[in-house]
C-alpha cells in the first residue's frame, strides 16, 4: 500500500501506486496519477495531467505539472508524462504542453535531473538525460537519449540536440547539435564527438576511428559546408552511427545547424 504523510494534500481524483510514499507537506493535483514505489521527499507540488512513472524519487520544492509559460495558454487539460526510475532534485521545474505544441510535454526514464533545472512547455527529452544545476530548456526543445547538459546551460526553444552529445557548462544553445556531438563554449559551438560517451556505449576503436574519419569530412574539410555535406552522403552506411547524423541534419526544420567556430554557416 501507498504511505501518505498526514500533512500531505492529495485530491480526490488522483491515483497514487503501490508502495509509493507521499512525504510531508506534498500537494497533489486531482488529475495526476503517480506510479508505483515513488518517493515524494517533502514538500514537492504535482499539479495538471501529469503522469510519473514508477519508481521515481522527487525532491522538496519540485514543481511538476504547472502551465506553460506560454502567452497563448488557456488552461487547456495538456499533458506532461514523466518516465519511470527518473531522479528529480530540489527546484526543477517541469511545465504542460500547449495546444498548439502537440499538448504534450514529455520526459524519458532513468533521467537525473539536477537543482533548479527545467523542462520547457511541448519538449521531447530521451532516456536516460542528465541535467545539471540550472540546465534550461526552452519550449518544443527535442533532447535525445543520454544527454548530458552541463550547469546554468540553456537549450533555445525549438532546438534540437541529439542522442549521447555532451553540452558543457554555462553555454547558450541556439542550434541543432547533431548525435555524438561535443558542444562547449558561451554561445555552443561544435567541439567534436563526444568520445568518452561514445565509449561508454561500447563503441569499439574501429567504430570511433571510422565516425572520426565521417566528422572531419564534414565539418573540418576545406569548402562549402552544403558541398561538403553532399559528398558525405556516401558514407551512410558505413557506420549507424553516421546514418543517424545525417538523417538529424536532413530533418533539420527551425534551427541552422550548431558548427565549430569559424566554420561557414550550415544554411
């Protein structure tokens, strides 16, 4: 059975799994549904249609659920979904989709995210992401799994990053960055392939060998990047991996393609 602290509100209406614990001061919204063995440390505020996956641990002052801050939002019944194992600390923020976003916000499993971060109205995060300290999306962001955004970084809304990349801290993201990819610096630059994930993910020597060969063909080479990124088409199957980097950039709609430094522009 579910543990509720007495000084925690929870409405008529929301359903709350087994074996999950409600700690004190919590407050949850008629329409949320908790999943099984969660634990709400104190003081966390679940509010909307929100759905938490099971076995996810919130910490106190955690805001889930709240509108969108969005101008055009009309207290629609949009949703935000929270995947299962998910580890959410103190302060982060986590708003509703909006009708005109699709009126979903989604999260992955396994997600870690750190103090004060935040997941915008309409976003699409993967699996397993790390956000640290103050990490920021803006709305209809699309986050792929295993992400890592460093501390007080903010992804710009309707951006893109793609799976296993790596943003360091303090950076301001205002374009795509492809799968793989390494970004760092006040406005994100592309740096390289984020090699110590891709390792993680057992990638093998040849494998690395063979999308490092792919990057610098791409970004690095002499001549225009359009050019550049025609004659690589050729190399998709080579490696998934490079298959899944060009299929990102060709499905590039609002954002210009984040680049090294002093590279000519991707549009």
């Amino acid at each position: 059975m579910s543990t509720i602290d007495p000084t925690a509100r929870v409405e008529d209406g929301a359903t709350i799994g087994e074996g999950t614990i409600i700690g004190p001061y919590c407050i949850i919204g008629p329409h949320v549904s908790v999943g099984a063995n969660c634990r709400l440390l104190g003081h966390v505020q679940v509010m909307g249609h929100t759905t938490i996956g099971e076995g996810c641990v919130i910490s106190p002052f955690a805001a889930l659920g709240g509108a969108p801050q969005d101008l055009s939002y009309r207290d629609e019944p949009t949703r935000l979904e929270i995947g299962a194992g998910c580890t959410i600390r103190e302060g982060v923020t986590m708003n509703v989709g909006t009708r005109k976003g699709g009126g979903l916000t989604r999260v992955g499993a396994r997600g870690f995210f750190m103090n004060n971060s935040h997941v915008g109205h309409d976003c699409s995060v993967g699996n397993d992401a790390i956000f640290a300290t103050s990490a920021t999306l803006g709305g209809h962001c699309e986050i792929g799994d295993f992400v890592y955004i460093g501390g007080l970084s903010a992804v710009h809304q309707l951006a893109r990053v793609g799976s296993q990349v790596m943003i360091g801290g303090v950076c301001g993201v205002r374009g795509d960055v492809i799968p793989y990819g390494l970004a760092n610096g006040q406005y994100a630059a592309l740096e390289g392939l984020n090699v110590v994930g891709m390792k993680r993910r057992k990638f093998t020597r040849e494998r690395l060998a063979i999308v490092r060969s792919f990057y610098q063909k791409l970004f690095l080479s002499p001549g225009v990047f359009a050019e550049r990124l025609e004659r690589v088409q050729e190399l998709a199957g080579q490696d998934p991996a490079i298959a899944e980097i060009l299929a990102f950039i060709a499905a590039g709609r609002h954002r210009a393609l984040c680049l090294p430094a002093g590279h000519n522009s991707a549009s």
